[in-house]
C-alpha cells in the first residue's frame, strides 16, 4: 500500500458498528507494527462482551472508496447500577484508545484520530455516559478531551538476548529470593485453560485480600475461548502439590503482559511471587520470542513500582484521555474516601461470599 498522506483524509468514511474488527481487517491496519501490546487485539470486544456483559461499539474509518482502512477505535459501553454509564476503550487491560495504520504520516494520523474521537464524543452524547476514557500509550489533542490521568506509568522490562544475560542483570538481591523459592522445592505448571480453576482459586483470595471485587470465572472461561494460544497460564506449586501462586500471560507482538496474577498470603514467606515472575519473565523470552515484558501499570514510588522496578522495569508513560461528561472524575476511583469503609469490610469477607458478589460489582468499574 502506497503511503496516505493528509490530502486523501477530508474523503474518509466513518462507520459505527456493533461487532469488532475482523481478524483481516486488524491485520491490515496493524501490518506495519513488529510491536503490539495484547490490549489491542480486536478479540477482547467479544470478551468484555460475554465476560462482563457489556456493550461493544467499533468505530471505523475507511477511505472514501471504502476499501483502505485507515483507523479503528473500539469502545464498550459500561452500565451498572452502582457507577452509572461510561464508555471506555478498553476496559480491563491497560492500554487501548485509537489503532491507527502505520502507513499513514503523522499528520494524516493525527486527522484520522481526531475524526474517530469525534465520533466517540457523539456516541458518549447519545448513551449519556458520565465520560469517554481512551487509555492512550501516546499524546493526543482533541478539544472534548479535556482531562487527562498521568499519575500512573507502565512498567517495562525490555529482554537481553538470552535468560542467562536476564539472571545476571536482575541483581543479587532478587536471584536469593527466587533461590529461596527453588530451595523450598516450588515448581512451575505451565498449561491452557485447563489449569483456570486453580488459578482462579488464587486469584479470588487474592482479590479478596487486598480488598477488591474479583472479575468473573466467565471472564476468563471467554478469554481463552477468544485468545487461544496467545493466552496460558503458569501456576507455581509446592512439593506437596499445594497451590501458591498463579499468573496469567498474555502475548501481544513481542510484548508479553501479565493482566492478572495472585500469591497466597501463606506462600510470601517461600517467595512464591518472586519465584513466578522469574518464570514468566523465563517462558516469556525463551519460549515465546517476547522483546518486552508489560508489568502493568503503577503508581510511580508505590509498592508495585518498587516490586516491578526491581526486575528492571522502566517507566512508560500513558495518557489516559478523558471527554467528561457528567460529576468528576474522582467519583470512582479505588482511593476515593468514599469506599475505604467498604474495602475494609470486603477484606473480612469470605472468599466465597466475594466470588459471588465480585463480579456484579467489578463488571461495572470502569
């Protein structure tokens, strides 16, 4: 494809669809990217769809013949009873907002984002949602965009060559804690969905622990249905079979993410998280060709930072944009005021009673 330049994108069609985009059509935009963060793939719209029972929306952008895909812009509609109406691009994973195709130049881009976001503001105008959110790894201007989030990062680790340059470079400090973890005889069990029940038996309690509503087990039932074998999970066991520690992988191109993971309380003092996360990072280079591994996001200083910081995560900055249409934009954030009370609460529940009442409360947190 010759590249488009700006003059071609006053002539572009755009089209609001209830489907996500082809595997074709994503191909296509996203050939000139050696790069992709698992967020982007088109298959998460059915996933938040069937997982969290909400609705997907996709908006297009075609040149005028309708033949070139020059951008798309996925978005789910969020309803719950409890936080209202919002639409999000994506929810669950931490980077989303516009794909737009390598072979346009920046101007042109800047054009075909800008027609996509239009077209977001007034689907956000017609659902009278409280606010648009694109989560953006990059800058991007648009007059409705008129609040943005800094206040986290990604944390990524960019791979050596090899597993032996990664174990030399992670520092003294760490290699004892994962060497503890081998000494208390911990394995690794790498599988596909199989292995979900027990993983999700770790990831509830987790959940529980740190005062969160836990996702669906449907959530990632679908996943798997979805992602297929770009998705696997590694649980980490004891000698006598007992379960400590479990992780999910996602692979993008060349980047490997991990969007959700848990470690036993029981289990810290064997360094089970730290035994985990040396095989993930391990499989992810060796076994799956990763260049990067996506921590995910944090709070620069915080706790995760400093646990992801120690493996030689650099920051990554996202931009998280925002169209508000309604309240503030602190109305449900996790640190708000409001809901110190009821995490509290949450973390003397039963993990069975927060697996039942979880997912009707976490479908709707935007």
């Amino acid at each position: 494809m010759e590249p488009v330049t700006e003059a071609l994108i006053p002539k572009m069609n755009l089209k609001l669809t209830q489907t996500p985009l082809s595997a074709a059509d994503f191909d296509a935009l996203t050939a000139g990217r050696p790069q992709l963060h698992p967020g982007f793939y088109p298959q998460w719209g059915r996933i938040v769809e069937a997982g969290l029972r909400q609705k997907l929306y996709t908006i297009t952008a075609r040149s005028d013949d309708g033949g070139v895909l020059l951008g798309a812009l996925p978005l789910v509609f969020m309803r719950s009873p409890l936080f209202g109406r919002h639409l999000i691009s994506v929810p669950y994973v931490n980077v989303g907002g516009c794909v737009v195709s390598a072979d346009l130049d920046e101007a042109a881009r800047e054009d075909v984002e800008r027609a996509l976001v239009d077209e977001a503001v007034k689907l956000a105008d017609s659902l009278g949602v409280k606010y648009l959110e694109l989560r953006n790894t990059h800058e991007m201007t648009h007059p409705s965009l008129t609040f943005e989030r800094r206040g986290k990062v990604l944390m990524e680790l960019k791979f050596p060559e090899t597993s032996e340059e990664l174990w030399k470079a992670i520092g003294p400090k760490v290699r004892n804690q994962i060497r503890k973890g081998e000494k208390a005889g911990l394995r690794a069990e790498w599988g596909g969905k199989e292995l979900l029940k027990e993983f999700y038996a770790v990831f509830a309690e987790t959940m529980r622990n740190v005062g969160t509503p836990v996702y669906s087990r449907r959530l990632f039932d679908v996943m798997f249905d979805e992602l297929g074998e770009k998705i696997e999970i590694c649980l980490v066991k004891t000698p006598e079979n007992r379960l400590a520690s479990a992780a999910i992988l996602v692979h993008g191109r060349e980047i490997t993410e991990v969007p959700s993971a848990g470690t036993l309380r029981w289990a810290n003092a064997q360094c089970a998280n730290m035994f985990l996360y040396w095989n993930l990072l391990k499989h992810s280079l060796e076994d799956r060709g990763a260049k990067i591994f996506d921590f995910g996001r944090s709070s620069v200083g915080g706790g995760t930072w400093h646990f992801k910081k120690q493996w030689g995560a650099e920051e990554v900055p996202v931009v998280w944009k925002y169209y508000v249409r309604e309240g503030t934009m602190d109305d449900v954030r996790p640190d708000n005021s409001t809901y110190g009370l009821a995490i509290r609460v949450w973390k003397r529940l039963p993990v069975w009673v927060t697996r039942i009442i979880g997912p009707w409360i976490v479908r709707g947190i935007p």
